[in-house]
C-alpha cells in the first residue's frame, strides 16, 4: 500500500490482536495512517483504545498481529528501540517524572542513548559537556515551543493539569518523535485549555508530525483531526472524516448509548 | 575513668554514625532509584567485613584500599546478580527474595567456618593499613570512615546532577515512561545495583577493620531491617535523609545499650522501639526526616506508587 507521495504509510497495524486472559481486548485490528495526517481514533470507554497505543508503542507486546513503522516491520522491536525510530507517545494518566522539574522531564527526552552508561560520564568529559550543551539548547527551544518557558524549574508533580499534559507533548518533541501518539491530550482540561492543546497539536503537524489521538471531546477530534477511526470492542466498526463518522446513527449509538450508561458513574 | 568510657563509646558511635551512612546511601541507591526494596543489604555489608577477615588474617593484605577494592568487586558482582533477580521478579515478591538471599548468605557463611569462624567468628583480626600507614589510632579509623563517607556522600550527589542520575530518577518515577524516551531499565538497574553493592562491601572492610572481629549474627536480618529503617526514617531517595537516619540510629543505639538490661531484652526493646519510630516518624513525615527541611512541603503529594503496564 503506497500512497500518493510515494512513501509507504508511517503506521500499519495488521489484523493486530491482544488478549488479557480470554478477553480480546483489541481484536483484529488493520489501520493504517498517512505520513503528516491527524487521525483520531475514538469509540466508547474499554474500546482498546489505550491498549492499542500500547501495542503500536510496544509497552505490550501484541498476542497476534504485525506492525509497521515506515513500511519497515517492528512487530518484536523493542520500546526503547521504536522510540529512537521516531514514536513518542502520551499516557492518559500523563506519568510526568513528578519528582523532577519540567526541564527535567524534558531533558531525559533529549539525551543520547549514550548517556545511559556510567562510564561515558566518567571517562569523557568532553563528550559529557558536548552532550549537555546539545541537550540544553533542546530542553530550551522545545519548552519555548510548548510555551513553559515560564515553568521550566517548576517540579512537574507541582505544575497544573494542563501543564502536566504540555510537558507530556512537550517530551515527545525533544524526541524528534516523527509519529506521536496522544491519550486524550484534552480531558480535564477546561474550554480554554483545550484550545491551547488543539493550537498545539495544529502547529506540530504543520511541522511534518504525524499525529494519532485518542479522544472524547468530540469538539477537538472535529477541530483537529482529518480522519476517525472508530473502535468498539477491540474492532474497527469505522473509518471517515470525523463529521461524517459522528453524523452515522449506528455508530453515535454504540458511542453515547455507551456514555448515557456509564454517565451514573462519572 | 568516666571520661575514658565515654570517649570511648563516642568514638564507636562515630564509626557506627559514618559507616551505617555510607550502607544507607548505597541502599538509598537501590530503593530510591530502582525502586527496589532490599532487605539484604546486611549480608553485602557483611561480605565485606569477611573479606577484610580472611585477607588480613591470612597474611594476603591488611591495606584497607586493597581489601576494599576487592571487597567492592566482590559485593558488586553479587548485587547486579540480584539487579537481573529484580527484574524477573517483581513488587512485593522481590522484597521475599531480597530476603532469602539475605538468609541464605548468612546461613552459608555461618557453616563456611573456615572463612566465617562459624560461631565464634573471627577474631583478633590484624590492625589495617592505608597505603604502608598503620591504622591504629581512634582517630585513625574516624579519618578513614569520614573519607569514606565523605566520598561516597560527593558522589552521590554527583551521580544525582549527572544525566545518568537523571535517568535514574526518572526510573524511580515512572519506568514506563522512560522507556518510551528510548532508555531500557535492565542497564540503569544492573548499574544501580552494582554502585550499591560495590558500596555496601567496602563499608563491611572498614567496619570489620575497626572492630578486630567479624561475626555472621552482626550482619543478620535485624540489620537488615536496621538499614530499611535508616533509609526510610531518613528519607528515601535523599542523601542528607540518610545521614540524618544514620545519626539517629547511631545515638540511639548505644543509649538503649545502657538501659541495664540483658542483652536479649536490650534486642528486643531496640527492635521495638525502632519499629515504633520507623511508624512514627512515617506517619508524620512520610518523606522522612529530610521533609523538615521544606516545611512548605509537609502536605503529603498525590499520585504515588500508580500501577503501571
Ligand atoms: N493490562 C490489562 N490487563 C487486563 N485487562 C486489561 C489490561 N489493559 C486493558 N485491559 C482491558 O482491556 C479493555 C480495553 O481497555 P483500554 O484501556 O484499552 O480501553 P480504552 O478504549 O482506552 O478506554 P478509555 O476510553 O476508558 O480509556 C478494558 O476492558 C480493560 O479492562
Ligand atoms: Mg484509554
């Protein structure tokens, strides 16, 4: 499947499955995204929405199923492996280091995979500083870019929600991710807020990111995304631009039929 | 007389104050950065000080910097066997490995009588030396812990500001998320491991050296637990924390001694009242005793120990 550039898909999941115990929790599932798209990918609470990015992040590894990143297949590649190839990715419970300062959070985003030995901290000094100075300058224009200059030494554990989030996006670009991956990037934000977060992730795809999210404020999946990818228990059920996908009668029931039953418990 | 006695019993609490810093700040390592806790960090203490025991009594080296390398070669390799234990085993079920470990070596040193001395243990160890000097003074053996101490305090907060402390940290924090910025765990544990067990050796080997014996019962479990309390009273992840549990633990120790009673009651009301300050002391200040440091801070913080995938 190449596309109309030329270049192969950045993504593709096929028939990409996992269970916990006999539950499949994501079933089957085949999708593929467009290097510099902005797809949403949306459905019900317990879809497998999350555990998706997980499998495509390779924090799980899938029961069944490949992966492709740049048509290249990392189905057994390591997390820490895709993460040097270019996916960063968001957690919907954001996991800052929340004992360190943003800048720091930042920071361990930006450094070389050489910095992980002792020995490189003992034994050449003059590489360390070289490193540090890159990583500075990174952390800077990155915490710029995110607009938390202002809150750069702030411990991240002690930041608003909303910051909490940046500093989440915010780490994946110091990654120079190429794909990134967002767990509801806008929940538990207020309405201005949530501004903030869409303008951000416009500017990033301006700048060649490409970018799945995981959304339930359909204001921003319409606002931002080109493409949804509809999933119900663990299954694609749709695929289209986001109005006409919210506009399908069959697929609003399964979405709010769902929220209007669970809407007791938030 | 008096005067002779308590000089005495201050220079002991010195040497117990600086050297139960320097096992604290290598278990700090391990429960603060790779979020593991060990209770068997007695048993690397005490591989050290037998270390010391058997070279020096076997005529091979009574120079505390040999004897230490060695030693912390020694611990080291033990320890980052545990790191690859740790990463197997998980949570809870490590805390139960950690501590069979720590029964199991000091079972099997206790029936390796011809290095350990079995029940009596060894005794009338030679005086060390440092670089051809001989060591014999009280105020010798205070200058080596307090190098030692001093040292391992320097680089621990070197290690701290570094990028690979950085690393660490954020290990401590989340795993899940340091993965995603491209860094494995096994390397950052393996090498977190292997400090602290280098660390914990080498403060066996002065340890020994000061008291002229090396006995299995002083490294058993209650000293295990002895250090998780230093750690946790002092505060985790905090070097001043564990200088400052150290020193607690140090005073009140030979204070309990002089209550007049038997030496198992004295065992038993020191473990009680020990755990009744670890209580205590968590209760109120749950980050230890450095949280009175930023009063600003004695709210407790949310978003602790989340479960991860
Ligand atoms: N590690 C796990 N072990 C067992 N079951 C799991 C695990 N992770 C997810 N599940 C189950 O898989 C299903 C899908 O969960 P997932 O978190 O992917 O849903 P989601 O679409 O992200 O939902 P939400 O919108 O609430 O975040 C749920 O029923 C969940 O309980
Ligand atoms: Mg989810």
């Amino acid at each position: 499947m190449i596309s109309a550039s030329g270049r192969p898909p950045i993504l593709q999941t096929v028939e990409l499955s996992r269970s916990f115990g006999g539950f499949r929790a994501v079933d089957g599932v085949t999708v593929s995204v467009e290097q510099g798209d902005i797809v949403a990918l949306i459905g019900p609470n317990g879809a497998g929405k999350t555990t998706l990015f997980n499998l495509i992040s390779r924090l799980l590894p899938p029961t069944s199923g490949q992966l492709l990143f740049d048509g290249q297949d990392v189905t057994h590649t390591s997390p820490q492996r895709l993460a040097r190839m270019g996916i960063g990715r968001t957690f919907q419970d954001v996991r800052l280091f929340d004992s360190m300062t943003a800048w720091d959070n930042v920071a361990v985003f930006a450094q070389s995979d050489r910095s992980a030995t002792l020995r490189s901290g003992l034994l050449s000094p003059r590489a360390v500083r070289r490193e540090a100075r890159q990583v500075r300058e990174r952390v800077e224009e990155v915490l710029e870019y995110a607009g938390l200059s202002a809150v750069a030494s702030t411990i991240a554990g002690e930041l608003s929600f909303a910051q909490q989030k940046k500093v989440a996006i915010a780490r994946c670009l110091a990654q120079r991710a190429r794909l990134m991956l967002l767990d509801e990037p806008a929940s538990g934000l207020d309405a201005g807020e949530r501004e903030d977060v869409a303008k951000m992730i416009e500017k990033l795809a301006g700048d060649g990111v490409t970018i799945v999210l995981v959304e339930h404020n359909m204001g921003i999946v319409r606002e931002v995304a080109r493409r949804a990818i509809f999933l119900a228990e663990g299954t694609v059920v749709g695929e289209d631009t986001p109005d006409r996908l919210l506009h399908s009668s069959e697929l609003a029931e399964i979405y709010f039929g769902h929220i209007r039953s669970t809407a007791g418990v938030a | 007389m008096i005067v002779f006695g308590l000089t005495l019993v201050y220079s002991d609490i010195a040497m117990q104050l600086l050297i139960y810093f320097v096992v604290a700040i290598a278990l700090n390592f391990v429960i603060g950065y790779a979020r593991a806790l060990s209770i068997h960090h007695a048993a690397l203490f005490g591989m050290g000080a037998f270390t010391y025991a058997v070279m020096a009594q076997r005529g091979w080296s009574n120079d505390l910097i040999v004897c230490g390398l060695v030693a912390a070669l020694l611990g080291g390799l033990v320890s980052v066997i545990l790191a690859f234990g740790s990463l197997r085993i998980s949570g809870d079920y490590f805390i139960v490995a950690s501590f069979a470990f720590q029964a199991f070596a000091i079972n099997a040193l206790f029936n390796w009588t011809s290095v350990s001395g079995g029940a009596n243990g060894d005794y009338g160890l030679p005086t060390p030396t440092v670089l051809g000097l001989a060591v014999s003074s009280t105020f010798a053996y205070i200058t080596a812990a307090a190098v030692l101490a001093i040292t391992t305090l320097v680089f621990a907060i070197w290690l701290r500001r570094s990028p690979y402390g950085r690393l660490l940290r954020a290990m401590g924090d989340s795993p899940s998320a340091l993965l995603t910025a491209g860094f494995g765990v096994l390397r950052l544990k393996v090498g977190v491991f292997g400090i602290s067990g280098m660390l914990a050796a080498a403060a066996g080997v002065l340890y020994a050296a000061y008291l002229g014996v090396a006995q299995t019962g002083t490294f058993d479990v209650s000293l295990a637990i002895l250090l998780v309390a230093i750690v946790v009273i002092g505060g985790t992840g905090s070097a001043v924390g564990s200088l400052l549990g150290a020193t607690l633990i140090a005073f009140a120790q030979p204070l309990l001694s002089n209550l007049n009673l038997s030496a198992t009651t004295t065992a038993a009301v020191q473990q009680l009242i020990f755990a009744a300050l670890l209580v205590g002391v968590v209760a109120v200040l749950p980050r230890g005793l450095v949280q009175l440091g930023d009063v600003r801070k004695l709210v407790p913080r949310r978003g602790a120990g989340a479960t991860e995938p």
